[in-house]
C-alpha cells in the first residue's frame, strides 16, 4: 500500500466521518511522522508492514468513534501544539474568539484568571502573547490540572500559576483586572452529549444544569467580588445563550455589556465590565 491508496483507504473506511479526508491525512501524518505537504509529494512511497498496521489500527479506532486528538494525543490551539487526554475538553477554534477578545483588555502587569483552564489552551495561549502579566489558571479537576500543567512546560511558558478551585469561591475581593471562562454550558439533556466526539470528553466540562447556564450564573455572579473595579470578564457560551447571559451581566451589576459572535457567526462570547 502506498501513501495515496493509504489515504483512499482511509477515506472509505471513514466515510460516515464528518471529514473522512482530513482524519485519514492526519493519521497518517502521525504514522509517517511527517506533515502534510510530505503526503502531497510523496504519493507513491510505500508504506513498511508495521506502518500499514499502524494506520489500519488508527483508522479502526477512529472508526469506533475516538476523536482524532485522542489518537494523536494533540490538538492545534492560537500558536500552540497542546496535549490531549480525556481528562479534559479538546480545544475548540471557537475559543480562539475569547483569546482575542481577551488580548483586547489586557496590559502588561494586569491580574488574570482563567477559569476551568481544561488543556491550558485559553491561559497559555494569553500567556504566550502578553509574558508579562500574572495568569492563574483554575480548574476543579485535578487530572486536568496535570494535562495543563504538561502542556505549560511543554511549551516552555512559565508565567501561569495552576490552582484547583471551584470557580472563584474561594478568592479574595478585587484581584483580577480580567477573568476569562470556557465554562460547561450545554444542557444536561442535550442529545448531542451522547453523539460524535463530546462522548469521549468528560461531561463536566461539557454539560450545566437544565439550562446548560448552572455555571456561567456562579462565574457571573462571584466575579463581581473577584474584579477589581475597571475589570473585565469575558464567558463563552452556547449559541442560544447570549440574550440569557447579557441578562446575567446586567442583572450582576456589569457595565459595557458585549456579544460576540465566533468563525460561524454564531454568537459565543459575552464580555462586561464592572465599573462599580
Ligand atoms: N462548544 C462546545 C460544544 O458544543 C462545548 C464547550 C463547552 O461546554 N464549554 O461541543
């Protein structure tokens, strides 16, 4: 078998997946241990046995519904290659909006959280852009405390500060110039939880309450003590969900109210400011 019938192999067995072309590429990259531009060169190398086993294992696993990160064990973020297991959300491009949002309000020596870091993604990527800022990044579970703590030093990035916490319950008042979340926020109910890649992903990073809101309303609710006043937070959401969560910020006190909307124009990220 060479690279392009490894790779219309894979497309066929694939077929049902959402990008059968892009699955099969990246696992045979991984295979192959080489980027994609290789197998576009390369079409008639063949693959040794033990690597046609490999990709056949890949693809069959992938077959069975693992997500491709949990294969490759990484998952592109911003600029950063980060670790994957199942002990945490995999990074979603959408995020990437609250990364941007949040490097719009943040200056050089400012305070900032990030809540239920998951990966790292949205603190590390911060962390790669502004050096000189002091980052916590909290979550409640202590197995993706260690992913991103791998995936901090990994990436040689030493300015975040990781802390198990439940949300900011046990802050003290006005500390943080910026608080940024990637919260739970689907619907406990919510039959895409039983279907695609989120089966493979720990629910408690995924599902909050009847209304998918359980979380953001505590976020919301306890980051009025935790900002200091002038500060920002920035909570991404369900596409549903702005309306309800600019209600939450208003509702909390929170001035300069914001919605905005990710790559598929759907409405993802609600910013305020506490100016009390
Ligand atoms: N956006 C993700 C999804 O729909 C959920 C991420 C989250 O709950 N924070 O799969």
């Amino acid at each position: 078998m060479n690279i392009e019938q490894a790779l219309s192999y894979g497309h066929s067995v694939l077929v049902k997946s959402e990008s059968p072309d892009l699955d099969s590429k990246i696992l045979l990259c991984l295979v192959l241990d080489c980027q994609t531009t290789y197998l576009h060169t390369w079409p008639d190398k063949v693959l040794t046995t033990e690597q046609q086993a490999l990709f056949e294992q890949f693809i069959h696993q992938r077959l069975r519904g693992a997500p491709v990160a949990h294969i490759t064990g990484v998952r592109g973020f911003w600029s950063l290659d980060l670790k994957v297991t199942e002990a945490t959300l995999i990074p979603r491009p959408d995020t990437e909006l609250l990364v941007s949002l949040a490097l719009t309000k943040i200056r050089p020596k400012m305070m900032v959280a990030d809540l239920g870091t998951g990966s790292g993604a949205i603190a590390l990527a911060l962390a790669t852009e502004q050096p000189d800022i002091m980052l916590i990044a909290s979550d409640y579970s202590w197995s993706a405390l260690q992913v991103a703590k791998l995936n901090a030093l990994e990436n040689k990035l030493n300015n975040v500060s990781f802390i198990r916490a439940n949300w900011l319950a046990a802050c003290r008042s006005s500390v943080f110039d910026v608080i940024i979340s990637n919260p739970p926020y689907i619907t406990e109910d919510d039959p895409h939880l039983l279907e695609g890649d989120v089966r493979f992903e720990p629910v408690t990073a995924l599902a909050s309450g009847k209304d998918g809101l359980t979380d953001i309303r505590i976020i919301v609710s306890q980051a009025c003590q935790s900002l200091k006043s002038g500060g920002w937070l920035l909570v991404e959401h369900g596409y549903h969900q702005a309306e309800q969560v600019m209600q939450l910020y208003h509702d909390a006190g929170f001035s300069n109210i914001s919605s905005h909307q990710d790559y598929g124009d759907n409405d993802r990220v609600v910013i305020g400011q506490l100016t009390l």
